[in-house]
C-alpha cells in the first residue's frame, strides 16, 4: 500500500532554518502537499508541488522534490515561535485520494 | 466565521452508545472527507463523498458509517462506540483547482470512548 513517512520530531532555534523531510512510496502522486496543524485547531495547508516540478519557493518556504528518490522537503527560513506546530507531508493521486504522514512535531526554542 | 464547523467540538462516551458527529460547510464544495488523527499515526481516512450521491469508504471504515444529507452536511456515526475509537476527529472539503485539490479542515472534535 501506499506510505508516506516523516520524522516525528524537530528542534530548531529561533531565526535558524528549520528542514523538515517526507518520503513517499506512490509513484501515482500527483501532487504533493505541507499542511500546518497548530494547537488545538484543524489542518491548514502550507504550500502543494506537482510531481513534475523540483522546487517552488512561496516566501520564507521552500519546497524540494526528488522525484526519483519519492523524497519531498519542507525548508522554512528564519524560523519563528509561530512556527511551533505540527507538519504532515501529503500526497494525493489523480482521483483526489489523499495519503498523509504521521507529522513532525516542530520546536522553536529561544 | 468558520468554512467547516464540527459539532460537537469535544464528546465522551460510554462503550456500546451510539454517537454521531456532524460536519457543515460554507465553502460550496462538493467533496468531503472524514479522517480520524491519532498520535504518532497522522491522519487516517475513515469515508469520503464526491457529491451528494456518492459515498466511499476510506482506510478504516470498520466501525463507521456516514451520511451526506446536502452538499453542507457530512455526518459520521459510530453505531456501537468502542474505546479504540477515542480519537481526534476530523472533516474536511476539498476543492479542484488546476488539476490538484486543496483539502480544507475543521477544527476537529475530540472523542473519548470509556
């Protein structure tokens, strides 16, 4: 079946760069997806990729694809205390169907 | 005001009680989703809808049912709560732009089955 795996965990100081990675096994994907959880709240999506690109950058983000390795990379810069929260990498294949990752808990420290 | 709202936000149950969690959108999508998240699991998918008429079961259906009784409303029964059922629940829509669909979440509702 398909698995989209992540780290569990990341501790990053403040005003460093934070990268968070996900590696997937469906070679169908589409699209590739960052969605933020903060405390207490639902998903919110971060940014997306199509499979046939290598990097798309959105501001203090940037998102790398390795296409050949099913590897996907979540850089923010300048990482902030709002950046504390929870990242899951997701996929979605041409149906719409989504798969997600556990989530890496990020931990901004002063 | 919220796209998705969840009601109940927060339920505790007893074994065996049948509860229903409903879901209501603003956004005008047709799709929806239920997926339930457990620590340390991410996000799991339970059902989903493309429209109206159209429901499918998800990864973990067992235990579940749905129902979508407007293109607002998605609900998500448990006809006999069992406590591996204690979760954080969540509704989604899902919109298509472009080829790729953005999912778009509720704020969950925390279940808890003694």
């Amino acid at each position: 079946g398909e698995d989209v795996e992540q780290s569990l965990f990341l501790s990053v100081r403040e005003g460093d760069s934070s990268v968070i990675n996900c590696t997937y096994t469906d070679s169908s994907s589409t699209y590739l997806y960052w969605y933020k959880q903060e405390p207490g709240a639902g998903l919110q999506l971060l940014t997306y990729i199509f499979s046939n690109m290598d990097m798309k950058q959105d501001q203090r983000l940037t998102v790398l694809l390795n296409k050949k390795d099913k590897h996907l990379s979540l850089r923010i810069a300048d990482t902030q205390t709002g950046d504390s929260a929870i990242y899951f990498c997701a996929e979605s294949d041409s149906w719409g169907k989504f798969q997600f990752g556990a989530g890496t808990q990020v931990v901004v420290t002063p | 005001d919220a796209d998705v709202t969840q009601t109940p936000r927060n339920r505790i149950t007893k074994t065996g009680k049948r509860i229903m969690l409903e879901c209501s959108q603003t956004k005008g999508h047709d799709r929806m989703y239920w997926y339930r998240q457990d620590p340390g699991l991410g996000l799991r998918l339970i059902y989903y809808s493309f429209d109206v008429k159209d429901i499918n079961k998800g990864e973990i259906s067992d235990g579940y049912s749905v129902s979508r009784q407007a293109q607002a409303k998605f609900s998500l029964s448990l006809e006999s709560a069992i406590p591996n059922q204690t979760a954080l629940y969540f509704c989604a829509t899902g919109a298509q732009g472009a080829g790729q669909e953005t999912q778009y979440f509720g704020p969950g509702t925390r279940l808890l089955v003694l």
